[in-house]
C-alpha cells in the first residue's frame, strides 16, 4: 500500500508540459527510457527554465519537493499527525533540514540527507525545445534514487520528531511552569519562537501565547531593596512575590559616588560605591539598570550621607527639678536635656557634665542611655551632686545660662564623640 502511495505521488508531480508539437533543437545524447516514467525506488522529474544551468537548478529543487511531498502523504496517510500541518509541507521540509544534519550511521543510509546534486543522481538528460507558446527554453530530466525503505524511515522519524516537539511545547507553555532565572525565559522564549516557527495549526497560536506570558515576566521584573547601607546598595530581583537571579551585570551610574566593585550570591546583588566626594545636603543616588529583553528594569537607590553620623545639640533649655533639699542646697534633683538629632544614627550618652557659673561640674558617669532617629530625645537624669539654691536658681533672673558637654558612642561606628554644652538657657523650679 505504502509503495502504490509513493507511485501515485510520484505520477503526479511528473510535469507534462511537453507537447509533440516541440521541436528539439539540442540534446544531451540519446532519450533515455526512464524520461517522464515512473520507477520503483527512484523520483523522476524535470525542471525546465530559459537556460540550462536554471532548468537544472529547478529539477534539482523539484526532487526535494517529490520527496517532501511523499513523505508528507505517508505521514498523513499512516500517522495521527494533524491534516492540515502536512498539507502545509513547511514541517516536513523543516524536519528534514534539521535531520540532514544529523550525522549518525543511519542517517548516512538515505541519500537525501547527504544533499540533493548531480553526484547523487542515477541519471540526466537534458533537450533544448522550441514551441509557439513557450519560445526556446532547455527541459532538463533527472533519475534520482529514493528507495520506499528510505521514505517510511523519514516518515516514522517526522512523526517522533512532532511528538517531542509537541511534548515540549505541553511543558514549556504549561501555566505553572516557572523560571527560576533571567536567563531561563529568554532561553525559553527562544524556543518558543523556534516551535511557532515550526508548528502550522492551532499549536502555533499556543506558542505565541506562552511567548507573550514569558515576555510580560520579563516586564514585569523589579529591584527589591534587602538591606542597603551607606556604601553598598544591596538588592534582589523579584518576580511577583519570588525573588529570580540573573547572571546579567547591572548598569549603575550615580552623579557622584564612585563604584569599587559589584558581586552576587544566593541572588543578592551588592554593588559597592565610594561617597567621599557627595555632598551631604544633596539628594544622592545610586541608579541600577538591567535590560531584559526589549524591557528596561529600573530602581533609584537614595543614600545619605550622613546617614551614619551622629549630629546632636540640645534644642531647648534644661529643666532641673528639685526632688531633696539640704538646708541651703538642693541634694538631689532631677534633670531633663532635649536633646535634638539631625541624622538617623543611633548613639548612646554615656557621661554628662553640666556646669553653673560659679559652682562646680555636676558629673553623671555611666548614663548608658540609647536614642536613634531624627527629632528630638529626652534624656533624664537624677543628680545627687549639691547645688548651692541661690547661685543656681533661676527664679526672678531674666537670662541664666550653663556651660557643659555630653559625652556619647556612635553606635554604628564604636566612635565617639562629644557635644560642648556653651551658654545653654536652664530653668529651675528652686
């Protein structure tokens, strides 16, 4: 049945445009039997075109076709494969490109995969025709070997092939696959474009379906921030709520940090960058950039640089608040400072010295006492150290100030750092 199948095929792509009315002008030799025949294992044909070297080059195409369209007719004909993809024969066309390559021992059995030519040909003949219709042009004849075992082995191995394919476009359009990288959706993309290329029914628009929904992650890609500091931007890609890495090296710009280098682990970018020579009144940034696909994914990263630097003074006057009096002193008292912070830096006080004119240092040792943030932080004292009533009192006296320091520890740095209290207005409630 399958050999009938290929002889019916074969008959039928025999041009027979040769009329008894053509005069030959010219000729290879003597007209050999096979010409315009039909014969078991072997493809006949003839191109034709106004020179010899064109009508050659279309017989030689006109094999290809032949065999194509055999195979196409025996896969159609004894396979489940989807009528309307083999009558389009682009797959099958495209399916035997692809195995020509192949270089097994089998493969090297067909002669069709080691390339239609003259070399491979059992037979030409070649005529120079005149006709009314036509004019002069050249007929050229070609007795190529394809034996039916040859076609039922490119038909079992179309159809394989369809089936991987088919299999591979399943998975990879399936809704919840997810990747877990850049890289992988491009790839994957790439694939997906080579199976819609491929695929001629309702399995293209299927490819081109996963392309779109592969393409809207890439877009959909952003910069989440894990933990930057002054420094190093640190980040992750997110897709959705799952972070997803990429080997691709960031774009970075920045008016004016200088970058000293950029690494990646586990999916954490850290992009290290040099701040010596920023401003600290400006708004400074760190700019990353990725181009994934036609999609360009963007963050700004602000930085201060101040941010770790403790900046304090005291932004209102000093309480004190009697609690013991000792005949013509106050034994112990209770103190408030406001103390006003510029940056978010955390710093812990850890002395406090507070002067009266006249009197002597009132000296708080080991105060160990936090704050962080910008605003205004109220420390709390008790002082046990006498206070002369008269020469401290703030009562009935339009101006009264207080010299001082306060003592503290960066606690981002370990530095520390001390602020002069100078001319500071107190109240007192003595």
């Amino acid at each position: 049945m399958k050999t009938k199948v290929l002889y019916f095929i074969l008959l039928s792509l025999i041009p027979l445009f040769v009329s008894g009315q053509d005069k030959v002008l010219e000729k290879s030799g003597p007209k050999p039997k096979w010409v315009n025949g039909l014969e078991k294992d072997y493809v006949i044909v003839v191109g034709t075109g106004a020179t010899l070297d064109l009508a050659r080059q279309q017989a030689l195409m006109m094999i290809k076709e032949s065999i194509v369209e055999a195979i196409a007719v025996n896969v159609k004909t004894n396979t489940n494969i989807r009528t309307e993809e083999v009558s389009n024969r682009k797959n099958v066309f495209m399916f035997l490109e692809t195995f020509s390559s192949n270089t097994t021992s089998e493969s090297q059995k067909v002669p069709f995969l080691q390339g239609i030519s003259l070399a491979q040909a059992e037979g030409f003949y070649w005529e120079k025709l005149q006709s009314r219709e036509l004019g002069t042009q050249y007929a050229y004849h070609i007795r190529y070997p394809f034996p039916v075992v040859d076609m039922n082995r490119l038909a079992f191995e179309f159809k394989l092939r369809d089936e991987e394919l088919t299999a591979k476009l399943e998975r990879l359009a399936a809704e919840n696959f997810y990747p877990s990288s850049v890289e992988e959706i491009e790839s994957l993309i790439g694939e997906l474009r080579i199976l819609a290329d491929y695929f001629m029914d309702g399995r293209r628009d299927v490819a081109n379906l996963a392309i779109r929904r592969y393409n809207s992650m890439l877009s959909s890609i952003e910069l989440s921030d894990a933990g930057s500091t002054l420094g190093t931007v640190r980040y992750v890609l997110k897709l959705g709520s799952r972070v997803i890495t990429t080997v691709k090296k960031p774009i970075v710009r920045s008016e004016c940090a200088k970058f000293t280098g950029t690494d990646h682990y586990q999916g954490v970018w850290n992009i290290k960058y040099d701040y010596s020579e920023c401003y600290g009144d400006l708004k400074n940034s760190v700019v990353v950039r990725y181009r994934f696909g036609s999609n360009n994914v963007e963050k700004v990263f602000y930085f201060d640089i101040n941010q770790t630097k403790v900046d304090i003074f005291v932004s209102q006057a000093i309480g004190f608040r009697k609690e013991k009096l000792d005949l013509d002193s106050v034994a112990r008292a209770k103190v408030d400072i406001a103390i006003s912070s510029k940056t978010d830096a955390p710093f812990t006080v850890t002395k406090v010295i507070l002067e009266f004119k006249g009197l002597p240092q009132i000296i708080v040792d080991n105060v160990n006492k936090s704050f962080s943030g910008k605003g205004i932080h109220n420390l709390s004292l008790v002082v046990e150290t006498p206070v002369n009533i008269a020469q401290s009192s703030s009562l009935g006296k339009t101006v009264v100030q207080m010299n001082g320091f306060i003592q503290y520890i960066n606690n981002t740095s370990g530095e520390s750092g001390s602020y002069r209290i100078y001319n500071q207005a107190y109240n007192t409630d003595w």
